[in-house]
C-alpha cells in the first residue's frame, strides 16, 4: 500500500438507473439499506439523497467519514425520520486524522453537530489503534455531549499479517500504524507468527462454512453494479489478485451477477447464486478463501467474533 490510486480500481459512481429499476415496491421483506462504504464513502455519490429517498418505508443506514459537505447539507439531512448515519472517528483531533488521511477532525464535529441538532439519528464508530487507545473514555463523554445515540469500538483488521501498517503519500512512507495493545487479530488467536501468513493454521482447523449474510438475508451491491452474497465477497476486486482469481473461477461470468445485463430477480435466480456459491461454500469444487476466513465454524473470524476473540472492521 504505497499511498497511490490504484490504476485498476472502478472510481465510477453506481448508476442512480441502477438503483430506481430494482424491484422496490415487491420487496416486502426488504426492511433496511445500509450504504456501508465498502469501497468507497457513500457520500462521495453526487446523488446520494435522491437514491435515499427511493426508499421512504426502509430504515436507512450510512456509514461515512462525514467530512464531506457542508453544516447546510447536514442540517438537512438530519431531518429524515427513516435515517441513521454512523460516523467513522477513529480518535480526537489529529489522532482520528492519522488513519483517516485528508479528513478534517474539526469539520467532520462541526457536521455531525448540525445533523444532529436538525433531529438526526447518529452513532460514533470508533476504530482503536495505539495510537488512540488513550482516547476512548474522552470520546465516550464527548459523544453523550453531542447527543450520539451510541458509541462503539472496533479493531481494524489490517494487522493481520503484521503488527504494524506503513501509511504512504504519493509513494512517500509517513509512519506506521500500530495495532491497539489490547487487540487480538485472527493470527494471535490461531498462534501464527508475526509476518507468516495465517491461511495454513485457518484451513488446518476450519470446520463448515455457516454463511452469515445468507442466514441473515442480506445481500451486497458493489457500485460497478454486481450482486454478491456480503460485502466481504464484493470487496474482493480491491483484494489480492489471488481472491479475485478464485472468485471468477466460482462465478465464471461477472456478466452473470451485473445489474447492467440482467435485474436483480434474474440475478438471485441465476446458476452463480443457486448453484455455484452454495456448492462453494460446501467446498465443490472448492471454498472460497474468504468465505473460509469469515464463515467457517471453526476458525472463521465470524466464529471467534462470536468468542469475543476476534473484531474486524469488514463487518458492515
Ligand atoms: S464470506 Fe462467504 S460464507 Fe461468509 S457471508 Fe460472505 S458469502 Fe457468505
């Protein structure tokens, strides 16, 4: 991670068409839409409220950096009963500032304030690293102050090969992240050393896979406007090219699963979803390494979460 834009990223906004010609009025069951900044902050989208307001009888959930747009902006948005934003702030002042690169501390208080104080519903998402540990019982004050419904504290799961993150500008090393002292990483927890890669000790011990997302009826959209089990699946294209690899050997055609070529009653009923990733997660012809590192019973990040031994922050 070198602090550049990677050249083979999608940076396109998912199509507001994309979203209006889904099947809202059909879907009973469909209660909440959660925009979970998976890849990308959901702020960013030059349409954003207009896609919220496709949906006036589900609970909305955003997750954002929140510093974008202005007091104004915010001010307004707060006034939206089926709304619920968290605000990702991972420490107070420069130290929130040190993992979330280009974001103003300051600004971000300022918007979450006005929303607030308009009537909005808000959380604070709270990632730890040693370098702000020493700020939770300030933050946690601070958010009763300004009126937080909820403070919540996770792990980041960038340490899982190392203890320590690079942070790059434009190729430039800055300094290092360091992981909390009071975190444990899925490598502590299988015994793998610092460096090694974990995947022996995770496939020795796994067990079946239980699919979260599918018990939990979720469903994931990416912003290229491909369909995925969970998000963890959909972020793959911002993964190792071995995951991606291993993805398209299971869906074979990216065609298959895109809102762009098929709508999304074709998509659930298509060979990707009814076949190929179930079987999948049975193991034929194989599992998928990151349904193994979520999903697996007995070593999966989802089963020890559970234990209270794991945290990751690619929970949406
Ligand atoms: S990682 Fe795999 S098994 Fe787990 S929720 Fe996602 S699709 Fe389901």
């Amino acid at each position: 991670m070198q602090g550049y834009v990677r050249n083979d990223l999608n940076l396109k906004h998912l199509e507001f068409d994309i979203i209006r010609n889904l099947p809202i009025g059909e879907m009973k069951a469909l209660k909440t839409i959660s925009f979970c900044g998976n890849f990308g902050d959901p702020l960013m989208h030059p349409r954003l409220v207009e896609i919220i307001d496709l949906f006036p009888e589900q609970n909305i959930l955003i997750h954002t950096n929140a510093s974008l747009r202005n007091i104004k902006w915010w001010s307004k948005l707060g006034k939206k009963k089926n709304l619920k934003v968290t605000f990702c702030i991972d420490g107070l002042g420069k130290e929130h500032e040190m993992y979330r690169r280009n974001t103003s501390y300051t600004k971000i208080i300022n918007n979450a304030k006005a929303y607030i104080q308009s009537g909005g519903k808000a959380n604070w998402q709270f990632i730890v690293f040693k370098h702000n540990e020493h700020q939770i019982q300030e933050a946690k004050k601070l958010s009763e102050d300004i009126g937080f419904e909820k403070i919540f504290f996770m792990y980041s799961d960038r340490f899982d090969t190392e203890d320590t993150w690079k942070v790059y500008d434009e190729g430039k090393y800055l300094y290092d992240l360091k992981k909390s002292s009071h975190q444990t990483t899925l490598r502590d927890t299988l015994g793998a050393e610092i460096g090694e890669k974990y995947w022996k000790k995770l496939y020795k011990g796994k067990k079946e896979i239980s699919c979260i997302w599918q018990q939990e009826r979720k469903l994931y959209i990416h912003s290229d406007g491909t369909v995925y089990p969970c998000c963890m699946l959909g972020n793959i294209q911002a993964g190792q090219n071995i995951e991606k690899l291993l993805l398209k050997k299971i869906v074979k055609d990216y065609q298959n699963i895109d809102l762009h070529h098929h709508n999304l009653q074709d998509i659930l009923k298509s060979d990707v979803f009814m076949k190929a990733l179930p079987s999948s997660f049975s193991g034929d012809p194989f599992s998928h390494p990151v349904c193994i590192e979520y999903c697996n019973k007995g070593t999966g990040k989802y089963a020890f979460a559970e234990l209270g031994n794991v945290h990751t922050d690619r929970q949406a």
